[in-house]
C-alpha cells in the first residue's frame, strides 16, 4: 500500500470508531437525561456525585441481582458447576456470572456518569476499578460461603445482604482509589 492513502480496514475503522462514539454520546446523554429528571427529588440530601453512584449502582446492582438470581435457579439449576477439573457450588457460579456481565457495565458509569473529574489514563482506571472488583468480589465470596455454606442461609437474600457490605467498600475504594480527581491527589 501507497504511504498516505488509507486502506479499506483504516476506513472502516474510523467509521466504526466514529459511529461508536455516536453511540456513546447517545446512551450517556440518555442515562443524564433521567438522572437530572429525578435528581430534583434527591437535591436536598444527596450530593450530585453520590446521587449518581446511587443511581447508576443502583441499577448495575439491580442488574447483578437479577443475573444472580436467574443464573443460580434457571441456568445452573440449582446444581454444582463443573468446569474442567474445577467444581462450584451453583451460587457461587451464579456470583461469578453476574459478575462477568456487570463489570464493564459498572466501569462505564463510573468512568463517564459517575466519576468525570479523574484525569487518571483509562487503563490506569480500569486497573484499579478491576482491584476493587477483585475486592468486592473477595468479600462477596467469603460473605456468600459463611451464610449459605456454613449458615444455611438462602442464596438469593444471602446475596442481597452481602450486596449491601460490598456496596460501602465499593464506594469508596472507586471514589479514592480508581478514579481519584486533582483535588483528592493533592490531598484537598
């Protein structure tokens, strides 16, 4: 190919890239639209950026749940999980499920709803969104096997509680952690 004359796979990239940031400018500014709606209701106690996090966890948490709650009862059935030489107890597969999908949801909304001021590279953001999921993940496994394997506790509301802890060390560890603006670094 001739230096300076792009060829068909340069262009069709750069119409994808385009198209996909259309896409994105599209779902964010559909995911503002609705906050700033609501937001009205929650102005009076909540800070716009925890409100975000409310909502946009919220969601992916919902989303989680669901994922959770579908995969343990309909697609592992309830049944333990083989894979390869490894065996899962179905609720912890089911964890390891929603966990798949939702993590590039969750990573979406904190990096362009919910935590816009980092100037940190996405890498870097991501690295450290994917320890803290790692994080989030550890507890909901050492949560998950003290109430449904040594407790006895049912899976889908042992998974709600432990939602709950893992919500808390979330936000916080993304807010100071993965996606850390000027001021936090500079210790204001």
């Amino acid at each position: 190919m001739l230096n300076g004359i792009a060829t068909v796979s340069q262009v069709f990239d750069f119409i994808f890239a385009v198209f996909m940031q259309q896409v994105h400018n599209k779902i964010r500014s559909s995911i503002f639209t609705v906050l700033d709606f609501f937001y009205p209701l929650f102005r009076n106690f909540l800070p716009l950026q925890t409100y975000h996090y409310a909502a946009c966890g919220g969601v992916n948490t919902l989303i989680s749940l669901f994922l959770y709650s579908f995969s343990y009862n309909f697609i592992f059935n309830k049944q333990l999980v083989h894979v390869g030489p490894f065996v899962f107890e179905p609720y912890i597969a089911a964890l390891f499920v929603s966990f798949i999908i939702t993590l590039p949801i969750g990573f979406y909304l904190s990096m362009f709803v919910t935590f816009q001021g980092s100037l940190l590279r996405r890498r870097v953001q991501f690295f450290r969104y994917f320890i803290v999921i790692v994080g989030c993940m550890l507890i909901n496994y050492v949560c998950l096997k003290l109430f449904v394997g040594v407790w006895h506790w049912f899976p889908t509301p042992s998974q709600i509680l432990t939602t709950a802890v893992v919500i808390l060390f979330n936000y916080f560890s993304q807010r100071h952690f993965s996606f850390k603006t000027v001021g936090q670094q500079a210790g204001k």
